[in-house]
C-alpha cells in the first residue's frame, strides 16, 4: 500500500530528526557544564526550552503515528513543523551562545 509506505518513510524521517536534535540537546548541556555562570545559565534555560520543544514534536510523531490514513498530511506538516521550531531553537541557542564566547 503507497499510503502506507509514505507514512513510514515520513515517521522514520522525522524519528531520525528527532534522535539528531536529541543530541544536539544533550552537546548544548554540556557546553553548558563547561561555560561560565553567565553562559551556562543561558544554554540551561535554550536546552530546557529545546526540551519542551522536543516533547512537543514527540506528540505530534505520536499524533501522526496513531493516526488513519484521513488527515494524514496534516499530522505530517504539524510533525515537520515541530521539528523545525526544534531545529531552529538550537540554532539560535549556538549562535547565542557562539557569540558570548
């Protein structure tokens, strides 16, 4: 079944993504460690941020996982749509951080 195929392909796509940002946490945790007062409390509040960001995308995995084959692209796009805002926290938590170094 083509639906079927594609729904697995898009969950293991955006499982992966979530894996990868994951460590992405885990590395801003410990530059936080080893960073100084000022900085280290910055990266603590991005990674607990990155978190809630994470749990968010793991919901809608979950959504989009669970669901039917009805209304699949949208749980796709509100999955991708998490990882991105995940994506981009991290982002912007590096060049944060980057920059007070």
């Amino acid at each position: 079944n083509m639906e079927n195929t594609d729904k697995k392909s898009a969950l293991e796509k955006i499982s992966a993504k979530i894996l990868e940002l994951d460590g992405q946490i885990e590395a801003l945790k410990k530059e936080a460690d080893a960073s100084s007062a000022d900085v280290k409390k910055e990266l603590q509040r991005a990674a607990g941020e990155l978190e809630q960001k994470k749990i968010e995308a793991e919901a809608q995995f979950k959504a989009f996982t669970d669901s039917a084959s009805e209304g699949l692209e949208e749980l796709k796009a509100g999955a991708d749509r998490a990882v991105a805002a995940m994506s981009d926290a991290i982002e912007k938590a590096k060049e944060k951080f980057l920059k007070g170094k």
